[in-house]
C-alpha cells in the first residue's frame, strides 16, 4: 500500500511539473498575442491618424480656395456664424 502511495505521489508530481511548463507557455503565447495585437492597434490608430490629417489639409486648401474665389460670401458666412454662436453662448446680461 505504501508503493502504491508512493506511486501515486510520484504520478502527482510529475503531471503538475508538466501542467507547470503548459501554464508557462500558454502564458508566453498570451504575452505574444497580446504584444501582436497592441503593434497591430498602434499601426492601424497610425493609419487612421495619417488618414485625417491629409482629409483635414485637402478641406483646409478646399476653404482656403473657396475664400479666396468668393471674399465677400465668406465674410458675410463668419459674420453670420459669429452673430449665431453669439446668441446662443452669450446668455442674458443684466
């Protein structure tokens, strides 16, 4: 009986030794995946970044264009636009 303990003892041990080097690489893998998905993030928010700053210059150049071609339009625009924003954010004072 006591072989048998033994045995079981010895049993025991070494599948926690391997349950230990599986926990081990599973971990590595989830470090790699992670490590993957975190470059793979930062690239495409990148993209993403690279994407609206030309879409922000082609507007920008398309305002500028369209100031020029028709000064008075935009003056008269701002105007208006300030008159708005003006009301709406200047509140009653007394």
């Amino acid at each position: 009986m006591a072989d048998s303990t033994a045995e079981d003892l010895n049993t025991l041990r070494a599948e926690l030794a391997n349950l230990r080097a599986d926990l081990g690489r599973i971990s590595d893998t989830l470090k790699d995946v992670v490590r993957h998905g975190r470059d793979e993030a930062v690239g495409k928010a990148a993209e993403t970044a690279e994407k609206l700053q030309d879409e922000i210059g082609r507007r920008t150049e398309r305002l500028s264009r369209e100031i020029e071609q028709k000064p008075l339009t935009a003056v008269f625009t701002a105007f208006g636009l300030g008159v708005v924003l003006g009301l709406l954010f200047g509140g009653r004072r007394s």
